[in-house]
C-alpha cells in the first residue's frame, strides 16, 4: 500500500469553478452571464474561470490552503459540468487548456497541489462518440461504448435523447432505456452512462487519466465511483495513473462504508460524508435545522441532532477504525460541499457551530477540506443554493469566521501530532469531548464543550501544559472550558 506522502498534511479547498472568481481579462469574460451577486441557478452560469483562481491564489494561501480540489473543468454543456462533452480540453468559458497550465505553475509555485474532478461513469449528449450513434444507429463504431436499445439502433423508433413530457413518464416508469434508446445514469437523458466493459471505453477514459496527470495534476477526485462496478477497472486506473506520477493522489466519492475501494489496489482514500454526518449533529445539537439536512439524500437518516459526547465518539472510535490508519490519514475530511447544503445552513445558522466544527475536523486524521466561500459566511440549502458566488466585496465577509478558519489551519501545519499522531478519546460525557493525538514524544489535547455553560474537566496533561488554541482556565490538570468553545493543550 502506497499513500502520497503529502496527503495527511494536506489542507484542501474546493473550488466550484463557475462561481468562484471571474476574471474579465478572459476572452470569455465578456459573454452575457447571470450578474454575478444573483442568486443560482440551476442553468445559469456566473463566469467564474481559472483565470480568476490564479488571481486569487494568495488569499488561498494565506488561509493556509495547500491544495486545491476543483468540481469538472473540462468542457460541457453546464454549469456544473459532470456533463462532459470533450475530456481532452478544458472549458473555452474557464479559458482552456491554457489557463490551466498557467495555474498549475503558479499553483504549484506556492507548493499548493491541483486535484481535478474526473467523470468517468458518464458523458454527455454532446459527447462525440455518443452523438456518432445517434446520427449514424447500429452502422457506428461506438455502438458498444454505452447501452443501446437495439430498436432504436436499426432505426425502428426514434431517440428520445430530448425526451417529451410523455416520454419523461415513461422513463420514470420503465427507465431510460426503453423509454428513449439509451441508458442514462439514474435514468437522466443528459448523462448516457459509459460501457466500462468495451476495451475502448476502457482505454479511451485511462488515457484520459494518464494524459492531465502527465499534463501536471496532482491527482484526481472520482465522481460516483461505485457506479463503475468492476474492481478490475479501478485497478488498472490506479496502475496507469501511479505509473505516471507515484504520488498522484486518487479519492472517490463514496457516501457510506468504502472498504472495497481502500484495499491499497484502487483508491487512496474517499470524501469522508460519514463523519461530515457525525459532526453536523454533534456540533449543531439541537440547532440542526433537519428541514435543510433532508434536502440531501446522502445525509438522509445519518445525522442525528443533539447527538451526545458518549455517542459522538464511540461513532468516531468506529469511523476512524474502518481502515488502515495509513488510509485514515489520507481522508478527505469535509463538513460540505457542492452536492449538500452548507454546514452553515444545516446547524440553523449557528456559526459557533460551524466554528467548532472545524477546529474538529482540523484536529483529527485525514486531510481537511474547506468549501469556497465557508471561510467568509457564505450559507445556503442543497443545489443549487449551495453554489453561491463566492462575494469579494469585503464588506460581506465574517471576518471572525476567516480568522478562526486561518487559526485552524495554523495550528494543523505547526504540530505534527495534529496531521500524522495517534488518535484517542479519553473524555466522552454530556456536552464535553476530548480527545488526544499522540506523535513520536509529543502529546496534543483536544477538548470541546457544545453546552452554554462553562463546564470543568479534568485530565491527566502532565507537567506545566499550555493552552495552543482557545483561552481555557488550566490549573494542574484542571480545565475550565468557555461555553461553545474548542480548546488544544500542549
């Protein structure tokens, strides 16, 4: 088994590219887009580019970001693009090829790493290959690179790929194969779901993989990866992939217990929701607004507000054993993304919630990730609200919120315990947490009170100890711990 070193010291930064910063020296910069502090949509576009990252690479790293996680670039026909059209070259809207180049150099200069979001279990209508078959049925050579009604194949019914309003019944009746010719994931038209099983489908989507790792990525994030359902094709993209960079980082989007995938021989870790779940109940309690966590399907069921400090561990203890500590260190921890509402959102607004929250998520194993624009305030419900434009007028921002998250982010990269240490609850009761990590000779206390009350506790901290985040009352190995309040001894 074979992690990326750089991984568990890692702190990531998911950039949703169409909203998080514009740059009107891009050729594409002047086309008619939505005006930029509208709200989302589900279509419409903001014109956010890469341009407008490098732009604001600095901010980034003064954050203490050193590696960036960016939902697709590469060109298609929406805003979220996971509707794949050319898989060779980057959406002319976020400035081509070109400018991904040039952000990778700069990226790269400020030791900040690229990990690109690859869509491998579906394409688009506009994908060549897929509109060759609709233009030319059962005579073209892409026949077999996704799943085809033979009907429609020799001509005898049409394709549905713009479905009716009759035809959209009968897709939620039958299914999209029989209902317009191909196959769609989870039934969409707009997504004809690949056949992994053609040997050119196969080679044509690692060639992909090998060509942007060569290009200069530094990884890739697999959209719904558990739809591919063969082993053997996760394995042969992990051979080509580390042949070509040995520490090109791979994690899979997998929403539940991913044991399969983290054996060493596919992925190197996956988007760790289970403990996102754990954490909105834990740290929003009862301020958990279960109307907006319910809009998520994947958090349906999970998150349980109010949940105490007993159960909240031993779900921890638990989550944290799943895999091989090598694998638990490489998680990619998050509290949001573009696919749920914000964090925010889910604890009602509690922005003490959310500030908890992180300095857990910075102080246990795996790789943190921060969601563009959660560092400033930046709130909404599931998508497309969750995709807001990322608001550079200062004025908008929580400058508490930034300075908390720049804290957090301090405090991971200056003690190794926090990114590489042994984890161990040693505190679990009522409304107080505490934990430890533990690297080589050096000890690291972690210890949080969600009541809103000042509670005391006491722990064994050895001789002379020193408070290194938060403003605990520390006498011997007594504490007395602030209301709502996250606190790190030394």
């Amino acid at each position: 088994m074979k992690i990326p070193t750089w991984v568990q010291d890692a702190i990531f930064y998911q950039i949703f590219p169409d909203r998080f910063r514009k740059n009107e020296r891009n050729p594409a910069g002047s086309l008619p887009f939505e005006p930029w502090d509208s709200a989302p949509t589900t279509y419409g576009f903001k014109g956010g580019d890469l341009y407008g990252v490098i732009e604001k690479l600095d901010y980034l790293k003064e954050l203490g970001i050193t590696a960036i996680y960016f939902n697709p670039i590469f060109a298609s026909a929406s805003n979220h693009r996971y509707h794949t059209f050319d898989y060779y070259n980057v959406d002319p809207l976020l400035g081509g090829n070109d400018a991904l180049k040039k952000l990778i150099t700069a990226a790269h200069k400020r030791d900040i790493k690229v990990v690109l979001d690859g869509v491998f279990n579906h394409s688009s209508r506009g994908f060549w290959q897929f509109h060759h078959v609709l233009e030319t049925g059962a005579a073209s050579p892409y026949k077999d690179w996704f799943f085809f009604d033979e009907e429609r194949l020799n001509g005898k019914k049409h394709w549905g790929a713009y479905p009716t309003q009759h035809e959209q019944h009968i897709i939620q009746q039958e299914g999209s194969l029989k209902a317009i010719g191909y196959q769609g994931w989870w039934n969409l038209p707009a997504l004809p779901k690949f056949n992994t099983h053609t040997p050119a489908v196969r080679e044509f989507l690692f060639d992909v993989a090998e060509y942007w790792i060569k290009f200069g990525i530094d990884g890739w994030r697999l959209d719904v990866p558990g739809d591919i359902d063969d082993d053997s094709f996760w394995q042969e993209f992990r051979r080509r992939v580390r042949a070509v960079n040995p520490e090109a980082y791979i994690v899979g989007e997998i929403w539940h217990e991913a044991q399969r995938w983290l054996q060493g021989d596919q992925f190197d870790a996956v988007m760790n929701y289970l403990v996102t779940a754990a954490a909105i109940g834990f740290f929003g309690g009862q301020r958990v607004n279960m109307d907006v966590v319910n809009q998520c399907g994947g958090l349906q069921g999970r998150v349980h507000p109010g949940i105490n400090a007993h159960d909240f561990a031993n779900e921890m203890d638990r989550l944290l054993h799943l895999y091989n500590p090598e694998i638990t260190r490489a998680q990619l921890n998050l509290l949001d993304s573009h696919d749920m509402p914000r964090f925010l959102s889910c604890a009602g607004g509690d922005k003490s919630a959310l500030k908890l929250a992180w300095l857990f998520m910075f102080t246990i194993p795996g790789a943190p990730c921060i969601y563009y624009g959660d560092e400033i305030g930046v709130d909404g419900g599931h998508d497309p609200e969750c995709r807001k434009s990322f608001p550079w007028d200062e004025s908008k921002w929580d400058k508490s919120l930034l300075d908390y998250a720049r804290a957090c982010s301090a405090l991971r990269t200056e003690h190794s315990p926090l990114r590489r240490g042994d984890y161990q609850h040693i505190h679990a009761e009522g409304d107080i947490l505490a934990y430890s990590r533990t690297y080589k000779e050096e000890t690291i206390h972690i210890v949080f009170n969600v009541s809103n009350e000042e509670r005391p506790l006491e722990l064994p901290l050895g001789k002379k100890p020193r408070a290194l985040f938060g403003a605990p009352a520390i006498s011997d190995n007594k504490i007395t711990i602030p209301p709502r309040s996250g606190i790190v001894i030394k």
